[in-house]
C-alpha cells in the first residue's frame, strides 16, 4: 500500500478521490447522546463505552454533561480511524 500525504490525490484504473474528503480528522469526535431518568444511570452508561474504548485504544479521552433528562457526551479518539474501528466494532 502507498504512504499519502492529507490533501493528496491518488489516480487509479478507477478514479480518483482526495484523501482528506474520505477521512477528516475531525472525525476522531465520537458525539454520543444518552437518553436516561437520572444523572447517574447515564453516566454510569457513558462510563463503560468509555473504559470499552479506553481497553482497546490508548489514549481515548472522554467528557460529558448532563441536561434535561439526558447526557451528552464525546470520546476523543487519537485518530479518526480508531474511532472509525472502535464504533465499527460496538455494531
């Protein structure tokens, strides 16, 4: 497989696409909404994705809030592909 630069174009028989409009690393945000009765039982729920991510992916942060019956939440992933994987992988 070719080493590529963000922003470079690779041609094939194929096509072409632009490497950076594929993956972004912006993409590396995993935005979660947990819907719950309470505080506690929605985080208790944004906890075990969290420490799920962090046993498989070093490095994974998380930060959440809770507001009107509901938590929002995001994990910070190293790189857009691991988040890529990792939610790949709760499917």
């Amino acid at each position: 497989m070719e080493n590529v630069t963000k922003n470079a174009t690779i041609d094939s028989n194929d096509g072409f696409v632009e490497v950076d409009s594929v993956i972004d690393e912006a993409d590396a945000i995993m935005a979660l909404v947990i819907e719950a009765p309470n505080e506690s039982t929605a985080r208790a729920q944004f906890q075990l994705l969290l420490d799920q991510a962090q046993g498989q992916i070093s490095g994974v942060t998380g930060q959440a809030q809770w507001q009107s019956g509901r938590l929002d939440g995001t994990l910070h992933f190293p790189s857009a592909a691991q988040r890529l994987a990792f939610e790949m992988g709760l499917r």
